[in-house]
C-alpha cells in the first residue's frame, strides 16, 4: 500500500510525467477501444467458431 501512495505523491509532484502518462493512457485506449477494432470482433469470433465446427 506504501507503494501506491509513493506513486501518488510522485505523479502529484511531477505534472509533467502525469500528463505523459494521461496521453500514452488515452491514446492506448483510442487504439485498442475504437469503432473500426471494436466491429471485427464478432465477425472475427464468429469466423473462429466457424473454423472449430469443421
């Protein structure tokens, strides 16, 4: 638990690196979270099923 509020502090001290890591956060999940990711799934599942039946 020490260790977390170690990092707290460090990121409430730095603003600079708190605002890196915000960017690197948001831009992962913009990546991996889109709309064009996010519509293969299903067709992507359902071409793995598809392939296991056979």
């Amino acid at each position: 638990m020490d260790d977390i509020v170690e990092k707290m502090f460090s990121l409430a001290n730095d603003p600079e690196m708190a605002k890196q890591m915000g960017e690197r956060g948001k831009n992962i999940v913009f990546e991996k979270y889109n709309c064009s990711v996010i519509e293969k799934r299903p067709t992507d599942l359902y071409r793995t099923i598809m392939k296991t039946k056979r």
